[in-house]
C-alpha cells in the first residue's frame, strides 16, 4: 500500500530517562487475526537527492502482543540509529559518555493504522541482556511525534542551541519494568506516567525539559496515557546473551485530546524519531547521553491512510 521513499538528513537525536524496578516475565498469548487485511508497500528505495526517510503507513489493526506475525505483510522503512556524536554535546553531557563509541544499527520500523488506533512495531538487533532487578541492564526504547511544526528531532530543539525550544515534542518512552509478554502501558491512569510496567507518555521542550504528561509548570488537565505495549525478543528461549531481535509493540487511539500528546487522523502525516538504548553500552548498562537515536536522518515523515 503507498509509495516508499528513504532519503537521510542530518539533525540530532532524542534523549532518554531511566527507570525502576521489574515485574515477573509472562508469556506472549498466540496473535490474534487482523480484522482488516494488512496491505503490503513496496521495499524501501532510494531517490537521487533524497534526505528525508518516508513511507505511508498500512491499515490494519494489529494484536499488541509481541508476536510479529501480523506484520509480515507489512513493509517498513529501515532507519539506521547513531550514537551522539560527542563534538556535538555540551562538555558536561558529553563526558557522561564513558563508552563507546558504539556501532550504528539498523532498525525496522513499521506503522499501521485502522482508523481507530495507531500501531507502531521496532525491531531492533541485540543480545538478549534482560535484568529485571536493573532497568539499565536491560534495554530501552523511545518513539517521538512531533507536536509542534517548528519543533525539532532533539526533543523540541536545533543543535547547537540544546536549551532553546522550537515547540512541544510528544514522547513514548519505554523502560522494561514489566517483564516479555506482560501488557504495558498507562490507559485509565490520570497523567503520562505508567506506575506498574513504565511505558510512559511524555512531552519535551528541550532536552533538558521532559516531563510526564501533565507534569511541569504547564496546566493539563487533558493530560492522559492511553499508550499500550508489549515488548519480546526472539533469542528469549536460549537464555541470557542469546542472539535475536528485541521486539516493540505499542498501540494509542489516533485521538486522546491531550495538547502534549501527538494527533493522529487519516490523511495526516506523522513526524516520527526513535532512540534505543543498548544495555550493552557499558558495565553498567546504557545511559541518557549514550544513546542510539535517529535523529541524523532528520524526522521520518510517516502517512496515515
């Protein structure tokens, strides 16, 4: 379904947070069918002069589950995530840098929508390095929509100027305080925060402004986290270190009437950037400053049917 475009830009990348505590693993329930049949893309392509990675998204509606299955008809784009390049940080956010620096990977990343709900999928390669008892140990994702036109892919700012806004950014950030399998996410929670398994609905000014959806100086009443999600990866059955894809599943209506939230319709083009944070980073897992990001390639512009 749609046209497929992948062009790359440089820009800068999101940032991250950290998180607490675990929740026992639980097994992924078998995927349920779609109710509307997936509509493939064509494979990404490069266009001469292209900077700009851009695909139109499926309709469909998905089981969030961790099970892929009913993706497989569904073409992605593929966004390659860097590491901060240090020349570009602030002297003091560069030295919480310790490790590095890391290789670039190359994620999947796909969308679907069924007119009710919006679908993301991130599959991402890596070891299987999970600690329930140490979420820096384990790995860490990110999805930023932008909110506002000017806003740029660094949280709501332009480098060089880290700490000047251009607008508000709306951030899905998932730390795994739940364990494979077990539902995420904060629906009928007042708030952006998820207490329980910490996928979390935030919004950024700046990088140094992130905040909880209704949390800041700024009144938000409407503030609300209907994010779902479910994460696996598929070297989990050979135990720690095993080979394979770490799997991210999240779901959100396409309308939630939070102004620090991005609203989705079909026609509209969404205005995306991903980060992932690598447990393997360092000793002591990934940091906020060391974090793989997408950002380089300028905001993946993403069409809803």
């Amino acid at each position: 379904m749609g046209t497929l475009r992948t062009r790359l830009l440089a820009g800068i990348a999101i940032a991250g947070l950290a998180a607490a505590a675990c929740t026992a693993a639980a097994t992924p329930t078998p995927t349920e069918a779609p109710t509307a049949a997936p509509t493939p893309m064509p494979s990404p392509s490069h266009e001469p002069g292209g900077d700009v990675i851009a695909f139109e998204a499926a309709s469909a509606t998905i089981a969030v589950d961790g099970d892929t299955s009913d993706w497989s008809a569904i073409e992605g784009a593929t966004v390659k995530l860097e590491q901060i390049r240090l020349a570009n940080l602030p002297p003091a956010q560069a030295a919480e840098i310790k490790f590095g620096p890391l290789d670039p990977v190359d994620v999947t990343f796909k969308v679907a929508n069924d007119g009710k709900n919006v679908y993301v999928l991130l599959e991402v390669p890596g070891d299987f390095d999970y600690d329930p008892a140490n979420h820096n140990l384990s790995a860490s994702v990110a999805v930023m929509f932008r909110v506002d036109e000017p806003a740029a892919p660094h949280m709501g700012a332009e480098e060089p100027e880290l700490d000047k806004s251009l607008g508000i950014v709306d951030i899905w950030h998932w730390e795994l305080d739940c364990g494979p399998g077990a539902v995420s996410g904060g629906k009928g929670i007042a708030g952006g925060d998820d207490p329980a398994c910490n996928l979390d609905d935030e919004y950024s000014t700046t990088p140094e402004n992130r905040k909880d959806d209704g949390g800041g100086d700024v009144v938000n009443a409407a503030a609300e986290n209907g994010l779902t999600g479910v994460w696996e990866h598929t070297g989990r059955a050979s135990g720690a270190g095993a080979d394979g894809t770490w799997i991210f599943e999240i779901s959100r209506p396409l309308q939630t009437g939070d102004p620090q939230d991005g609203q989705f319709a079909s026609g509209s083009t969404a205005y995306v950037a991903l980060a992932f944070f690598d447990p393997n980073e360092g000793p002591e897992g990934w940091s906020d400053a060391g974090h793989l990001q997408s950002a380089y390639s300028g905001w993946i512009e993403v069409t809803l049917r």
